[in-house]
C-alpha cells in the first residue's frame, strides 16, 4: 500500500524513516521529504547530523519530557533547525518505572510487568495519550499547517509518542488507517528497534525470562495503535469529532495541512 523508499541507516539515530508515499482515502499521497520519525537525535554522529542538515528541515518535535531528556543527553543542535519540546506522557511513564525497568530483579519484574501487565500498560497509555493530550496534538498540526515543514518528529525510541503523533498526523491527512499500522509497524524492523538497556548490575540481567517481561514496552503492537482508534472512535464519535472537538481544528486549517503535506 505505500511507495517504497531506500531507508538511510544512521549510526546514532534509532528508526528514522520518511512517512512520505502513504495513501489517502481519496487516492493522493503524502509528499516524499516533508514529514519524518525518528528516535532521540541525542547521539547522531557527525555524519547523522551532516545527513539530517541536508533535509532541510524546519522544525524538530522533541516529545520527550525532562526525565528522558536527563537520561539520553539534549538533541545535537542543526543549524537553522527550529527545536520544539512538546512532552507528551511516556508510555510506561516514570523515572521510577524505567529504573525498575533497567535495574529490577527478576521476581519485581514478574509483579510489575507479568501476566499481561506490561502489555495492558502500554495500552492504557495509548489511551491517555488521546484522551489527555489533545491540546499538545493538536498544537503540532497548526504548526505543520502553519509553517513547520519539512518537520522531524521524534521522542526517545521513536516508536509511541512519535508514532502516535505521527499516526494522528495521517489521520488528518486522510491517510488510509492499514497505511498507517503498517507504517506504525516498522518500528518493529531490528534495524529500527530501541537498544534496551539493562543495568549492568541487575540481578538476571537479559535473560530470556526478563526479556520476555519487558518485551511489550519496546515492541509496537497492533493492540496499542487499535486502543487509540479505538478511543477515537469512542469519546469522539470518530475520526472527525476527534479532530474538530478535540484538537480544534477548523476545515480551513485541515486543508492548509493538507495542501503543505499531501502531493497535488
């Protein structure tokens, strides 16, 4: 369903990709060079930033709050780069969680994370990233409808916070919903995957039993994108109220979004 593209490998940079080629509902196409998803830009190498400098991109969307920002290290600065922080809720949120996360034995992993837990948890985040971060979604699509393209957005792994904002992007922009699971879905690729990182000294350290346990918070799931829409669907009445009601967005400045992002 979507145009293929040869993806640059970064060194530094974890699951960047050009959303550009995905179809709309009415037969267009996101344009190529326009929109980007990556993971944290806090350890591109000089020739990652050298790539990402000849994007010519207007704006970075940096999603990650203050405690991720603490732990991976500021985004490299790009000269003429616009910088945007606009945290949005991790999805296994808490500098606490992730601690457990990268330290905990073996047996506080199974309470915290087993049975199901840590699946339901990333879930319930996708949630709340809807219901409770409308005002930040929909800040992002002024800008883009606005001025703030060609525009790279990123969190820490580039897979939920990005991901979702990516996917309600394409949701504005008519996008077909299996083009985006499908883009969404990428980030499972071992090429794009968030490095996890274990303690050195966690008791199991990365044993199979562990990495079973924190497997959910680093994969992307079609559970967690289909608990969004499904949320969508369900406080707002679809895809429209969600749009008009929840992030505010007129028609005019809809269309101006598409006119910036969607190829004539």
């Amino acid at each position: 369903m979507t145009s293929e593209t040869v993806e640059p490998v970064l060194t530094g940079v974890r699951n960047f990709r050009d959303v550009g080629g995905l179809p709309t509902v009415d037969g267009r196409r996101v344009r190529q060079g326009v929109l980007y998803r990556s993971g944290h830009l806090a350890h591109a190498t000089e020739e990652d930033a050298a790539f990402l400098s000849r994007l010519g991109l207007h704006t970075v969307f940096d999603f990650r709050n203050s405690a991720d920002q603490a732990l991976e290290g500021p985004d490299v600065e790009l000269p003429g780069v616009r910088n945007v922080n606009v945290p949005l809720s991790d999805p296994a949120h808490g500098a606490e969680f992730w601690t457990m996360v990268r330290e905990g034995d073996l047996a506080r992993l199974r309470v915290e994370l087993g049975d199901g837990r840590a699946e339901a948890r990333m879930i319930a985040t996708y949630r709340e990233m809807i219901t409770g971060r409308t005002a930040e979604h929909g800040r992002v699509l002024r800008a883009l409808a606005e001025d703030s393209v060609p525009a790279l957005m990123h969190c820490a792994a580039g897979k939920d916070r990005a991901g979702l904002s990516i996917a309600v992007t394409l949701l504005a922009l008519d996008v077909e919903r299996e083009a985006i699971e499908a883009d969404y879905l990428k980030s499972n690729a071992p090429h794009h995957r968030y490095r996890i990182q274990r303690s050195p000294d966690a008791a199991d350290g990365m044993s199979p039993e562990v990495m079973e346990l924190i497997g959910p918070l680093f994969d992307v799931r079609p559970a967690y994108l289909h608990a969004a829409f499904d949320t969508i669907d369900g406080h707002w009445g679809g895809v429209e109220g969600y749009l008009t009601r929840g992030l505010g967005l007129t028609p005019e400045l809809r269309e101006r979004l598409r006119d910036r992002l969607l190829e004539s």
